[in-house]
C-alpha cells in the first residue's frame, strides 16, 4: 500500500520531547482500538505488498500438533526471565476498573498483567500505589504506542524511548518486565524503535522484549536485529486452528514464543465460540463453561495468554466495575492450571476451524487480513 506522505517527520529536540509529557508526541491522527470499527471478518489471508517487508512464505508453515500439549504456568524467557503464562488484560478498561481488577487478579495469585499505556496505565500505577509490595511481585507488561504511518524511524525511536521514560515515571518503578513493539508499515520505523527498545533492555528499564500483531513479514525486518523478540502478541482461539495460519509455527521455529489474546476472539466475544457445539459438550464433560474451555485450549497448545476480567468487553471497552462482577470470573480463569483436557479433547479443538480469525487482527497496511486500523 502506497503511503501519501507530505513530508517527512523529523525529530523534536530535546526540550520539546520533554514538554510533550503524557499525550505524547504530536502526530496525525489514528485510528485506534478504542475509535476503529471492526472490518467484516474473513478467512481468506492474501499477503499485501508491503514497502521494505519481505513478502510471506510462499509455502505455509508445517502444522503444530497439540493434542499431547501441556499447558505451564511460568515460562523462562532469554536472560533467565520467569514470565507468568496467565495475564490480566486490561485492554478497554478505566482507570479506576484497570485498579480494581489488577487488585482482585493478584489476591487470586494472577502475577501478570498487561495493559496499554494512558488510562490503563494509569490504573495499574495506582494498585501498584495502594498495595505495598505488589510491583515485586508482579509481571508488567507494557506496549509502545503504535508509530503515526508517516513518521521517520528517527522520531518514532525519539517517541518510543520517551514513553519508556514517561511509563517508568508514572507507575513509580524502576523497570518493567517486558516492552512490547507494535508493528508498523516501514520496516526501518520498525528497526529504529526495535533498537530503543534494546537499548531500555540493555539499560535495565525492562527485562525483556518482544512484539505485538507482527505478521510474518515485520517479524523478518526485527528478527534481522541483535535481540530477537521474546514474544509475538496475536489473537489466538479456537476455530482458528493451533497454528493460527502457519504464523505460529514461524515465529517459534525461530525462538519467538506466542502469547496469545483474544482467547475468546476480538474485539468481542465471538458468540459463534461461545455456543460452539463441541465447547458446550466438552465444558458440560468438565463441569465447565465453554468460556473456560477457550480459554484452557489456549494454554494447553503451549501458548500463553491474556485474559479480560471477564466476558462483558467490545471494541475500546471492558467492564471491572465491582468485586461481584469481577471476582467470580477471575477466579475462574486463575484456575485454569487445576483441570485440563484429555488427547482426545484437545484433537477435536485442534480441528476445529470455525469462527476463524485474522491472528494480527490489529496490524498495518502490509499484513493479511482484515483490520480496523486500515478501514
């Protein structure tokens, strides 16, 4: 996709960098998460061309077979990191409901949450302000802001180590325990931001890296860098098969771990899941909803995962508005790790291949599939 561009960005100086504080660098507008319609979902992914991407594998990635998988609850990333494989997701919540629900999530031994910048952010800030102690025990999971399309690599590695800075400040730590990079269409705006974050990695202002939404193509331009990622953040659940159309396997292969949202599909619960046939009569097997069934699937392939306090969200929303809401859905998703599904379970999941997804749901111009950010 051809870019129209009428200039290039250039970076601020120093002093202005500074006095952007919380809102940022100034760029053009967005779509975002929170503003963007869903486009129509499809199943049919068609690689785009894509300015300095290599195109995707002609030849789709071997299979992953899952039926024997077994689900951990803590991974050891590169540098001896112990990552939680259960997070919170605060994705579309406010402040005060990002709070409470990271408060309810800990008292039920969640140790991972995962939260954008801003207003969530801004929640997480003040559990970790309420409760002493908590940013110890916690995992923190934070994202860059996604770079404006005509931004040089310059600027968008100035914004990304300001955010960093401003981040650290505003949830009162030293560090966080992973940085993710979101993608972008110019795989040198993707470069430069990818080394900001090496170099905060290299500094001790986070323990670890990786990326989110990154279809096969970004993930060639970054897996060119000293520090390949540790993770690749998409939308993984059933229907959409184990090996989310071969990207998956791709990203493994070369060292790069899944960590899944959408475990229940985005930008809403996909009722087509939740009254799936198959997940009704395997979560009646288990005593279990077919909610917890999606959700336990994702962690048996081998996966981890990101999940919403509970199943009352849509696109730039989600709801944590009281314990009573809250508390009865978490606990259920901190017990995932006490059952699990049998071979045969796991092999009929395994097949199943509807709804379907678009694993980078909320990538740019260049990338498969459908998304709300190119409508």
């Amino acid at each position: 996709h051809a870019l129209s561009i009428s200039g290039p960005r250039m970076p601020p100086p120093l002093f202005a960098v500074i006095a952007l504080g919380l809102a940022g660098p100034p760029r053009l507008p967005t779509v975002t998460r929170r503003s963007a319609t869903l486009a129509a979902a499809t199943s049919a992914f068609v690689a785009l061309p894509r300015s300095g991407i290599a195109a995707p594998l002609a030849t789709p990635a071997p299979s992953i077979s899952t039926s024997a998988s077994t689900s951990t609850s803590t991974w050891t990333l590169p540098g001896n990191v112990e990552m939680p494989t259960l997070a919170l997701n605060t994705a579309g919540l406010s402040a005060d409901d990002s709070e409470r629900a990271l408060l309810l999530a800990a008292s039920l031994r969640i140790r991972h949450v995962d939260f954008h910048p801003g207003i969530e952010r801004d929640g997480v800030a003040r559990a970790l302000r309420a409760e002493s102690g908590l940013a110890r025990d916690l995992f923190l999971t934070t994202k860059i802001r996604k770079a404006a399309p005509n931004d040089t690599p310059a600027y968008a590695a100035t914004a990304a180590r300001t955010q960093i800075s401003e981040d650290l400040a505003a949830l009162g730590v030293d560090r966080v325990s992973m940085l993710l990079l979101r993608d972008h269409p110019s795989c040198e705006v993707m470069r430069a931001q990818w080394r900001a974050l090496e170099e905060a990695k290299a500094a001790g202002r986070t323990r670890a890296i990786g990326v989110v939404n990154f279809c096969e193509g970004a993930l060639r331009c970054v897996l060119e860098e000293e520090t390949r990622p540790a993770v690749n953040y998409f939308m993984l659940h059933a229907g959409m098969g184990p090996g989310a159309h071969g990207l998956r396997s791709f990203g493994e292969e070369r060292g790069v771990r899944t960590f899944a949202y959408g475990a229940l599909s985005e930008p809403r619960p996909d009722p087509a899941l939740l009254s799936c046939p198959t997940l009704r009569r395997i979560g009646a097997a288990h005593g279990r909803s077919p909610e917890e069934v999606a959700l336990r699937w994702v962690l048996q392939i081998g996966c981890a995962v990101s999940v919403r306090p509970t199943a009352n969200f849509a696109l730039g929303s989600s709801m944590c508005a009281n314990d009573a809401q809250c508390r009865s859905p978490l606990l259920k998703r901190a017990q995932l790790f006490e059952w699990s599904l049998s071979r045969a379970e796991m092999s009929e999941l395994d097949s199943l291949r509807t709804p379907d997804g678009n694993p980078t749901l909320f990538s740019s111009a260049g990338c498969p599939g459908p998304s709300p950010l190119r409508l």
